[in-house]
C-alpha cells in the first residue's frame, strides 16, 4: 500500500516528524521559507501538507494538490491560510491551540518588563561603557506593580498574562474575547476600547488578526494613551500601525513598546523602528521554548494523521467543513 505525501514546509522539531514517518511520506523544507513557486511545486502531489504561519496556502495553492485531504497548520493563528478557500472544497485545517499559551504569556510579560525597565537600553549603556556610577536619574522607567494593565483580547493567552499580572498587584482592564465567568475569576474589569486605551499603563495585545482588527492601533489609538504608557505585541504585526507607532514612540507620545511581531515579518533591517531606543523588537519568540515547540509539531501531526484517516481533527478551526459531508 502506497504510503500518504505529506509536504513539510519548512524545517521543523523531531517530535512532529517522527510520529509521522513510519506512515508517511515526507518532503520536509528547509528553514527558511520556501518561496510561491517551490510551495507550488511541492504540494502538488501531497496528501496533506504541515505548514507554518509563513506561508500562504490559499485557493491556487489547494487546487495544484487535487489529492490534498487535510491541511495542518503549527501554530495557534492561521491568518495565513484561506479558510473559506479549504472549507468549500471540503479540506478541514488544524491549528496547535493551548500548548503555547503559558509560554507565550512569558513572553509577553518578559517584554512588558524589559520595556518598561528600559532594561536593552541599559544593556548596551553598560556594553557601550557608559557606567561610571550609581546615579538617581539614570534610565528611569515605569513600575509595573500597582499599574494598570488593559488587556486587548482576554483569550487563553490574555488569561495567562492577566494571572501573571496579579501577582504584580496590577488592576486588570479588558475589551474583547473573554467569558464573564473567566473575568470575574481573574479580577478583570470589562471596558471600552477608549476607556482601555485611556486608563491602561500597559497594553498588551491578544486579539486576532483579521480585517477589523488590521490596524486596530492607529494614530488615533496612540493619541488617547498615556504618555507613560507601554505597548506589547505578541499577537500579529498587523494589529498595530507601524508608521503610527514609529510617530508615537519618537515623539514620546507613549513611553515605549515591546514587539514579538511586525509588519511586515520579518522586519528590514533599516525599519526606522529600529533607530529608536524605546522600541524593543524581538524575532516572534513568543512560543519558542523547547518543550513547547516539540508539543505543537505533536498537535501538528497528530492533526494531519486524522485527516489522512478521514477523522475529525482534534483541533479544527472549520469544523463546518464536517456538515458538507
């Protein structure tokens, strides 16, 4: 029995790759992402194809693969994939929900202090040999504990942060994507999108990107803020203005901002973004811990295995895809 074609985009843990090699077939990329006409080619005669949030598979890509019966993506957003596309020709697509959401918050968190406590300002102040003494004006920041914390998105990922922020006594404020029941139980405090904005010390970003969210925090975003306010981004670059931002951090309009995402991604090197030293950008770390990668190349094959089955993936994001059948 000829084994099932599985397309591995790109490069990815062992966990995933070894529990689908004894089945399967596997044209697995390299590291970097493969360019349209390579992603075209490979997936023509897959079964199923393991892709990552770098690629776009959409309805031409879908239609070169006639044979394709499950696309499997290894992340929690799939921005990236079309998926009205792969629902109407009755291809279910999975994601790697849950297993990334406390490392995530880590990130998140790390960022918020980092930024807040200018702490890679201070790393080069020290590196450029700067530090001659202790001084009582050097590179002040904003405290965390005792702020205030708008959270924009209180999902899995906004829940586990606004727990970490407890523990830092922050007052929690929220607009979007949570039950009442979740809330009450972390103390958080439903509101506006104005209110979060004008209120917040700190904005930390857990919304998904799709149209109405694309440049949610824009100019006029940035002008209801704090001037002591920080921004956070883990979610997806799009989400924020980064032309806006540029404006607002240059002129101290906000105080700072910490980025795991960007528009686009990855950043150009000479993104004016980066010639500003209250801006702390890092290269979409969010998940990026051993165990946690190996967990979603895990959900990731175990995804494609039950589409290859015919089975209901444990972690579908068009479930709808199951009534055309």
């Amino acid at each position: 029995m000829t084994k099932p074609h599985i397309y591995i985009t790109r490069n990815m843990p062992q966990a995933g790759i070894k529990l689908l090699e004894p089945t399967c077939t596997l044209t697995i990329g390299a590291d970097l992402p493969p360019d349209r006409a390579t992603l075209l080619k490979n997936i023509a005669e897959a079964d199923a194809v393991l892709s990552l949030l770098t690629e776009t598979i959409d309805a031409e890509v879908m239609d070169v693969a006639p044979n394709l019966k499950v696309i499997s993506n290894m992340a929690v957003g799939y921005d990236n994939i079309r998926i009205n596309d792969a629902t109407s020709r009755g291809i279910p697509v999975g994601n790697t929900p849950g297993v990334l959401t406390e490392t995530t918050a880590d990130i998140a968190f790390a960022l918020m202090l980092s930024a807040a406590r200018r702490l890679p300002e201070a790393e080069r102040y020290v590196k450029d040999g700067h530090w001659k003494t202790w001084m009582p004006s050097l590179l002040l920041g904003q405290d965390l504990h005792g702020a205030t914390l708008g959270i924009l998105g209180l999902g899995r990922i906004g829940q586990a942060v606004a727990r970490r922020a407890k523990g830092f006594n922050m007052r929690i404020i929220y607009h979007g994507g949570s039950d009442e029941t979740a809330a009450r139980e972390l103390g958080a405090e439903a509101c506006t999108m104005e209110t979060l904005l004008e209120q917040s010390d700190f904005i930390s970003i857990h919304t998904p990107l799709m149209p109405e969210t694309h440049h949610m925090i824009d100019a006029e975003a940035f002008a209801r803020m704090k001037s002591t306010a920080v921004l956070v981004n883990t979610a997806r670059g799009g989400i924020v203005d980064p032309k806006a931002l540029y404006d607002a951090l240059k002129s101290r309009q906000i105080a700072a901002a910490g980025l795991d995402v960007t528009e686009p991604e990855p950043i150009s090197p000479d993104d004016p973004l980066l010639t500003l030293d209250n801006c702390l950008i890092i290269p979409h770390l969010g998940s990026s811990s051993v165990a946690t990668r190996d967990k979603m190349a895990t959900l990731a094959a175990e995804n494609v295995l039950a589409g290859l089955r015919g089975d209901r993936l444990p972690h579908c994001v068009n479930p709808e895809v199951y009534d055309r059948r």
